[in-house]
C-alpha cells in the first residue's frame, strides 16, 4: 500500500512538472537601445529618451558628454526654455546638475564638440502611461506650447508619436530643423471641422521630440502602447 | 582654446537667434475669414469661409501680414496662402524685422487676391490694393513679440485680437468669423453708375 501511494505521488508529480515544461513562459518585458545622432558645433537638437532606463537620470542617459554640452527643459508655465540649464565638464568629468528624464519629455541638447551618437537602452513602455514633462502631466491648451516627444520607440509620420492625445481644432506639431537652428516652417493643423489633421507627411523619428501647441482646453495625455 | 572660442560663438548665435521677435501667423475658429457681400457669379460663397477649395470665380485669395510699433505704420512682413480648413490660412512663422522679441507691436491681417500687389504699408482699404476684386481686413491689435523658441499665435494670449462676431456654426459650434473678404465694385461698374446717374439728371431736366 504504502509502495503504492508512493509511485502514484511520484506519477502526479511527474504529470506536473512536465505539463509545466510543456507551457512556455513569456516575458512582456521589451528591452532595446535606440541611437540617435546629435549635430554638434554648439547647435541645438531636439531630443528625447524613448526607452525607460532603470536609471532615468541625465548623468546615467548622457554619461558620455562632450565638453560644454548643455541641456534645455523647457518650461510651459512661461513658454520658454527653463531658466536651469544642465552643462558638462570634460574637466570634472560630470554635469553640473541632474534631473530624470522620462520618456515623454524632449529636451535641447546643445552639442558643444562634434557630431556623435548618444544610445539610448532600456525597456519599451507598455499599458497605460501618462505623459509627464517639467511641471506635471498637463498638456497646455490655449495656444501654448508643449515639448514633448512619443514614450514609445516608434518613428515614421508625427501622429504616430501622438497616440493617445486627442486632438483639438486648431492643435499644431511643429518639429525642430536643425540645420536652420529654428522651427520648421512645415507644419501641421488639425481641423475638427475635416476631422484630420492638413499635413501628416511629417516625420518624428524615434528619440525625437517635437512641439505641439493645444488649442484648446488643458489636456492629460494616456498613451496605452502594447509590442505587437 | 580656439574649439572652445568657436563653439561659444555658435552658441551665442543660436541663442540671439533665439531672442528675435516672432509671431504665428495665424488664425483659429473664432478669428475665421468669410465671405461678406460677392458678385453675382459667386453668390453661393457669401456667409462661407474662405478657404482653399471655395475661391470666387477666376480669383485664389491669400492672407497679408503687417506689422509695426504703430498703428499708424504698419510694414507688410508675410504673406500666406489659405488652407483646406473653411476660415483659415496656412499658419506661418514669422520673424518681424526689427522688433525684437518682447517688443509690443500692431498687427492686421488683409485678405486680397492673389495677383495683385499688396502695398509695402497698411492703408486698410481695398482701394490701397489696385487689381484686388475681394477685400477684407482684420480689426488693429496689440501683440507682444515672442522672445523664445516658438512663434506666439497671434489669436493667443500674448495678443488683443478680439473674436469675431459673425456666427459660422456650420463649421463647429461657437466658430466665429472676424474679417469679412467682400466684392468690391470695380471702377468701370462706378463710372458705369455715374453715367446712369448723369443720364437720369439730364432726362429730369429736360422735362
């Protein structure tokens, strides 16, 4: 009897653990590295982290500076770069401050040296995730600007950055040129009486940010991506 | 020593480039364009917005953009086409020469047609526009130059531009039309009146 039972217990322990080997475990978790190349000789670059580092901070993100590099927030209680600027020393080897950066926020990299790539790794954000920049969750409507850029790692036309954020009439995406160191002058509306937007061949690619100005009311931006 | 003299420079360039005085030249739903009083041929654009797609007849309209620190002198400084969207013109960023940013200057837009020649200074009539067959103009107002990154909209807060009054429903609820781009009688149609007017005069007379 005893033997018995022992053989049964060892059957169903068996049957367990190879009904557990048979079903595979997924891991949701999407990790990668996104590069994108700053123009230097102390011009402006539109710029964002795409991917949610463990270490969101810009000492971790930009560990590898070029001397005199600089970092713009941009503050849209006043509608102009942030009084606070983040500057490298080649000297000191550090910045001479920190913030985090999270995904959703674009900032101005001033390249002081030459053209380089900065890599950005981490994991794709997945579900629900609100956008947040300098001074909270709010995207400023009544014709203000926002500088934002997609939480997601994707690039092609700018309305796949902006999943997620319902636009109002008269909403507008404007993206940095860099060679002419100003907005571009291509630009692009959104109608709610034509229910679209005028221009949608503009193109954000990823780790790219870009402003968009509300028009309407005040707005929280929700973006729920999912790696398909 | 030089690498880093020559990148302070860069960086001072972009930054005054930064501090010149911008505006967006533009217009949102309750600062449209419409159509006031057409020409026969186009009686089914009065009441309309103005937009891309409804011309009058033979004519493409375009928006002007003056500027200047008086409303008395005011410089022709951009001049866009208008969009699909009923109402509204092609948004323009635009750097206003000599002004800096933070300067409060005026503004108004003027709609006219396309092939005539828009004056170098504001008049505020259609007869400032020779060739013009439509005209409108938008009211005088009060805008505060933008210093930073971004070009201000001139419907927004940094500006005085009041909403227009003529109801335009039909492209959303509360729209708004602020400038009235209407026919305007050509000189032979004055003359043709003043012979008409004359000729009545001698009739009477001889009776």
């Amino acid at each position: 009897m005893r033997t018995k039972t022992l053989l049964c217990a060892a059957a169903l322990a068996a049957g367990v653990a190879t009904s557990m080997a048979q079903s595979n475990v997924y891991s949701l978790n999407v990790v990668g590295y996104v590069n994108v190349t700053t123009t230097g000789g102390g011009n402006f670059n539109l710029i964002a982290n795409p991917l949610n580092n463990t270490n969101n901070s810009i000492t971790n993100l930009f560990s590898v500076a070029q001397d005199g590099d600089q970092i713009y927030r941009w503050n849209k209680g006043v509608q102009d770069l942030d009084g606070t600027i983040y500057t490298y020393s080649t000297f000191l080897a550090k910045w001479d401050g920190n913030f985090t950066l999270l995904p959703g926020e674009s900032v101005f990299y001033l390249n002081a040296g030459g053209n380089r790539t900065n890599t950005f790794v981490g994991e794709v954000i997945q579900g629900p995730y609100t956008n947040s920049t300098l001074g909270g969750t709010t995207i400023l409507g009544g014709g203000n600007f926002n500088m934002v850029a997609s939480s997601a790692p994707i690039g092609g036309s700018f309305t796949n950055s902006t999943v997620g954020l319902p636009p109002s009439d008269g909403d507008q995406v404007y993206t940095w040129n860099v060679g002419a160191q100003d907005l571009d002058g291509n630009i692009a509306t959104y109608s709610s009486f034509l229910a679209k937007w005028d221009n949608t061949a503009i193109a954000v690619a990823p780790a790219i940010g870009f402003f968009y100005l509300g028009a309407g009311g005040n707005l929280t931006w929700v973006r729920n991506f999912t790696v398909q | 020593m030089k690498k880093l003299i020559l990148t302070v420079t860069a960086s001072l360039a972009c930054v005054a480039a930064f501090a010149q005085g911008k505006v967006g030249f533009q217009n949102d739903s309750v600062h449209l364009a419409y159509y006031g009083s057409t020409l026969g041929s186009d009686a089914a654009l009065a009441g309309q917005g103005v937009d891309s797609a409804h011309m009058p007849t033979g004519v493409t309209l375009v928006a002007d953009l003056y500027a200047g620190t008086s409303s008395s002198a005011l410089s022709l400084v951009s001049t866009t086409t208008f969009s699909a969207v009923p109402g509204k013109w092609n948004a323009a960023s635009v750097t206003v020469p000599g002004a800096g940013g933070g300067t409060t200057v005026f503004l108004v837009t003027q709609i006219r047609n396309q092939a005539s020649v828009a004056p170098a200074a504001f008049v505020g009539t259609p007869q400032s526009v020779p060739g013009t067959v439509y005209y409108g103009a938008s009211s005088i107002f009060s805008f505060t130059l933008g210093s930073g990154v971004t070009y201000p909209v001139m419907w927004g807060t940094s500006g005085t531009w009041a909403a227009g009054t003529a109801a335009l429903d039909q492209y959303g609820a509360g729209s708004k039309g602020a400038i009235a781009v209407s026919a305007i009688p050509e000189p032979a149609s004055f003359a043709l009146a003043g012979l008409g007017i004359a000729a009545l005069t001698i009739l009477r007379r001889r009776k």
